[in-house]
C-alpha cells in the first residue's frame, strides 16, 4: 500500500534548543537531531492513533533500518525550530519517511528513513491492519489550519 505524496498529512512539532543539547560551541551536537528527529516520528504516529507503547507491550516494534541525514546549517542555543514529517510510503512491513527541520522558514536539515516492523525477536513482521488503516485514513492536516510548505528544492537523499 503506497499514498500518494499529496494527500499525505505533514506533521509539525516546535521544538526549543536547550544547552544541553549543544556543544562547547553552542551548536546542537550532530546525534541529537536524530533525537528530534524521532521525537517527531513519534508524535506524528501518535497524532495518528498509534501508540507504539501499546505495540511494544504487544511485542511489536518499530525499528529504524535505516536513515540518511543532509545537514545543512547549524542550530544554536536557544532556537526555535520545527520538525516536519510526512510517511512517503507504507508497505507490508515498513513505513519510508520523510522529514526536514526548518528554523525561521529556512530548511535547515533533510532526512529520510525507514522504519521496519519487527516482533519482539526483531524478525520483520506485517504490520498490524488496524495501523494501517489509520494510516491511511490521514490527509494533509495541521493544528494551526495554516498551509504547511514542502521544501522546493529537495536535497536529492537516499
């Protein structure tokens, strides 16, 4: 199963810089965009109706299999920023992601990655029908029912 890039919903979160998320520099440390990253993914499911909590407890995961990130300019101390997601593809067992992270309207990182259902033996498993189907019912919405643009000149990525 596959939705087309234009019905599918783009999530945002506004997320803060703290200082313990930079270096002596006060630059946000490279590994914890990938934090922001999944806090984002996370809330995204859960704006869904997919609590992978509840998954988890079913012995079903999501895992990451895999991830590339273009980095594009710094955040510092004290930014406000946003992380933006949308699911580019749904299949079988895993979901291709797709989410930039934008500071002032300006793009400041692209990543794309794909998450792998996996049982509690991290095998690949199908992901459960009732995901999908919330899933798949989404379309472009956001809480603020302001227009949410795409960067236009996507980074060409994975």
């Amino acid at each position: 199963m596959q939705k087309s890039r234009k019905n599918s919903l783009i999530f945002p979160l506004e997320k803060k810089v703290y200082y313990h998320d930079t270096d002596c520099a006060g630059v946000v440390y490279y590994a914890n965009y990938l934090k922001y990253l999944e806090e984002a993914r996370t809330e995204f499911l859960l704006s869904c109706g997919v609590d992978l909590k509840k998954m988890a407890e079913e012995g079903l995961l999501f895992a990451v299999r895999k991830i590339e990130v273009v980095y594009k300019t710094p955040l510092l101390y004290s930014d406000i920023f946003k992380v933006f997601t949308r699911i580019e593809k749904i299949k079988y067992t895993y979901l291709n992601f797709y989410q930039w992270i934008e500071k002032k309207r300006k793009i400041t990182l692209e990543a794309k990655s794909q998450l792998v259902c996996v049982n509690n033996r991290f095998r690949p498993q199908a992901i459960p029908r009732s995901v999908l189907k919330r899933l798949s019912k989404r379309r472009v919405v956001n809480k603020d029912r302001k227009r949410i643009r795409e960067p236009v000149k996507k980074t060409t990525i994975l």
